[in-house]
C-alpha cells in the first residue's frame, strides 16, 4: 500500500457506513491521512453526531438502513452547512452519482473504493475550505481596512520599530503591540504577517473593542445554529478563518474578563470550540496583539489576567506617537494625499512650507488617523495644489490648540491632549458619541471611559 501524506490542514470527518469492514479500514486510514474521524454505523448515528459537533466533511454511504446517505446530507445542510459531502455507492450507474451532486454532494465514489482516490478528494475538500477561508478573510480585513496601508517615514524611530519585526516576523513567537489610538499598531502586525512564513495564508484583524461582550465570543470561536437566542444560523469564527495564517486581537485590553481565560486556554492548547459544540477542534493560528492600555496597570486593578500578559507578551514592538517623529509628517503627509488623489505628478508641489510647517508643530493626540482625516480635509476644499494653512481643517486654530502649540504644550499631559482632540470632537459632532468615537478611531465604550476619566480628574482638582 502506497504511504500516505498527513496533511498540513486536517479536517473533521464524518464517516457513516454500515459496513464494519470498512468502518475499520477508515478508522485506521483516515487519521494517517492526517485528518479526525468520527466512525458511524448508520445514518441514525451519524444526524446525532451532526447535532452534537460540526464537521468538514461528511464521507456517507448512499444505501443505509434507517437514514439514506442522501437524507444525511439534507440534514447536514441545516446541522453542519460549512461541510463537503463526499458519497460511497456500490452501483456505478450515473443516476445515483447524479442524484448525490444534485442534493450538494461534492464528489462520490464508487465501491469499492480506493484509498489514493479518498486522498485526492480529501486534499480538493482542504483546498476549497482554504480558499473560503481566504475569500472570508479578504472580505473582513476589506470591511476593518483603515489609515495607511503601509509603515511610512524614515525616522529612527521608526526604523527601530521595522527592525524588531523583521527579527520577530519569521518566529511563531505572540507579539504585542504597544501604542497610542490611531498610530498604526494594524500596520505594524500586517508587516509582521507579510514577513512571515504564513504570509500567503489568511490575515485577519479585530478590535476587540467594537464588539458587544454578548457576541466577542461568537466572532472569534464561532457558533452552531441555536446555540444561543438569535444564532439562526451557523457561524465560523474568526480563528477558524484565519487557520494557517495569523489574527490580530487590537485593543486586547478591552476583551471582557469573561473571555480572557477563553483566549488564555486557546493560546496554550491551540484547539477552539464554537459556541454549541461539544468537541474541540486545532487551528493553527499565530496571535498578534495590540493595546493603547496599560496593561500592567489592568492587571494591578485586577481587570486583565496577569497570566494571560505574560502569555501574549512574548516579544513586543513599540509604536512611536506621530509627535514623537515629526521628521516623517512630510513624507506622510504627501502618501496620504496621493491615496486621495491617485495621479497626481510626483514633481507637483502639494503643500507650502508654510502648510507643511504647521502640520509638524501639531501634536496630534489622534497620531496619524487623525492627520489622515486633516489631509482628506484639505484635498476637499483645496482646488488648486499646493495645499496652504487655510485648507487644514479650523479645528487647529482653536485656542486650546494654539495653547498646545505654545511653550506650555510641553507641560500638558497625554490625557489633556487626548481630551482636547474629544473635546473638539464633540463640539463638531453636537455631542453625537458613537460619531466621536468613529472618527477618533476609538470605540464607544473607551470613548466613555476616557470622558468619565477626565470627569473624575476635574471633581478631584
């Protein structure tokens, strides 16, 4: 018998066959293609195995007593929808085979069947699932896409932070990533996944900000139909999707306790389970994380998990705020205004010195999300290049700005320049929140817990 390769991407099978022989055989010759096998004897067992735990392929027998294959299948499509149909006959005539694809069979084969040929099947099963992965993946990080789509400047600060991912990308190692709101902590974990080994896989990113607490878990892990109120249907979660390739958890200090041991117990074992299942199953997956948060200061006030910092904390980059590299502004600034405006000369002039100026003396408490919305501002109301002072949006020549452009701005904390930026936020928004939040890049809930900060300050002053 010819080896068999195990495959780098095992799925979960469900084999029903009323044929103990062969039920054998596959409980043997499944796992050592690489792949978990759940073995049943009818279709009676194998709808209770669908109602228990998920599975990526079904490998059914079309004539069973009890359950036919074909009802088996109908029944996965509502129990376990994500998975292929793979179908065994005994008769070699075209109308059973045509009867299996017209009720969502991927492929069938005939009796007796050979092993090479359930490999090759198997191996078009994998590849499908990779490639919905990926679409699935696209498709999010083209939702959650935002800033610039690449690290530019050419401070050293910032080759420092280059420098560390090139030394951490090729490694499986965690790595958080530390900076303030809207510096780019996306960018730097996307550079990571594109130097690395699994760059040709999935990358998927996530606040973990942006979610209800009721729901985090389902977006991360998945969920079976029914399994709570409003799961009408069945759910692949975000780690799932990005097997083989790398999740970016931004804002991990916003994951509810509640789910922090969940995360802690993923990382250590590798293995998920959606929410309604029984069983766990592997995902290889490398993490990335990001915060703006102290997190040390979390874990003293009891609200992160000491254990799981250490946990995600193998390897760290630190992301430099805008004001802290200024030098790059000009460069930043011009790839910002060429993503707005593709084709426009590289020799034309797009700001004036004195435009350009004024940009490096803003401290930018928004870092380069808020530039980026400056700049989209000023192209709107610019029709003519170069860009002058009187494009940049009003905001900055408000006084408490231009106090922050004074002598004093050294003096001012990082809580008042951030409450600056929401102050005025939320004077040009009405107090509209949820639209505050949106343009800082912030979600709703930090916005809350920056505003009730800067309260609890004002009443102790």
């Amino acid at each position: 018998m010819k080896k068999t390769e195990k495959s780098d991407n095992p799925l979960k099978i469900l084999f029903a066959d009323d044929e103990e022989s062969l039920q054998e055989l596959m409980s043997l010759e499944i796992p050592r293609m690489g792949h978990e096998v759940t073995v049943c004897p009818d279709g009676l067992t194998a709808e209770a195995a669908l109602q228990r735990n998920t599975y990526d392929c079904l490998l059914v027998d079309l004539d069973m007593p009890g359950l036919s294959g074909i009802d088996v299948i109908e029944r996965a499509l509502t129990l376990s929808p994500e998975a292929e149909a793979i179908v065994l006959t005994g008769k070699s005539s075209l109308e059973s085979a045509v009867a299996a694809l017209r009720h969502g069979a991927f492929d069938y084969l005939t009796k007796p069947c050979k092993l090479q040929e359930l490999e090759k099947l198997l191996k078009r099963v994998v590849e499908k699932r990779e490639m919905n992965n990926r679409y699935r993946a696209l498709k999010h990080q083209l939702q959650q896409a935002e800033g610039t789509p690449q690290l530019v400047g050419n401070s050293d600060a910032l080759q420092k932070v280059r420098d560390r991912i090139a030394k951490v990308a090729p490694t499986n190692s965690t790595v958080l990533i530390r900076g303030e709101t809207g510096s780019g902590k996306e960018l730097v974990a996307r550079a990571v996944h594109e130097q690395s080994l699994r760059s040709q896989k999935p990358f998927v990113a996530i606040n973990c900000g942006s979610l209800p607490e009721n729901l985090i878990e389902s977006e991360l892990f998945g969920h079976r139909k029914g399994s709570y109120t409003g799961a009408n249907e069945h759910r692949v979660g975000l780690f799932e999707v990005a097997h083989g390739g790398t999740i970016f958890l931004d804002e991990i200090g916003e994951l509810p306790k509640s789910l922090q041991a969940t995360l802690l117990r993923v990382l250590e074992s590798g293995e998920i389970r959606r929410l309604g299942d029984n069983e766990s199953f592997e995902v290889d997956v490398r993490v990335l994380c990001a915060t703006h948060c102290g997190l040390e200061k979390m874990v003293t006030e009891e609200n992160f998990r000491q254990d799981l910092m250490f946990r995600i904390n193998t390897f760290e980059i630190m992301l430099p705020p805008l004001r802290d590299r200024t030098e790059d502004i000009p460069q930043i600034a011009e790839h910002l205004y060429r993503r707005f405006h593709a084709g426009t000369s590289p020799d034309e002039p797009l700001f004036t010195p004195k435009a350009m100026k004024y940009l490096q003396s803003q401290p930018w408490p928004g870092n380069v999300r808020e530039l980026a919305n400056a700049i989209e501002h000023a192209t709107i109301l610019c029709d003519q290049l170069p860009i002058t002072v009187d494009h940049l949006p009003q905001r900055f020549n408000s006084s408490q700005v231009a106090t922050v452009q004074s002598s004093e701005r050294a003096a001012m904390t990082l809580q008042e320049l951030e409450m600056v930026a929401i102050q005025k936020a939320l004077d040009r928004y009405e107090g509209n929140k949820p639209a505050v939040a949106e343009e800082l890049g912030i979600s709703l809930k930090t916005l809350y817990n920056k505003i009730n900060q800067a309260a609890k300050l004002d009443k102790s002053a």
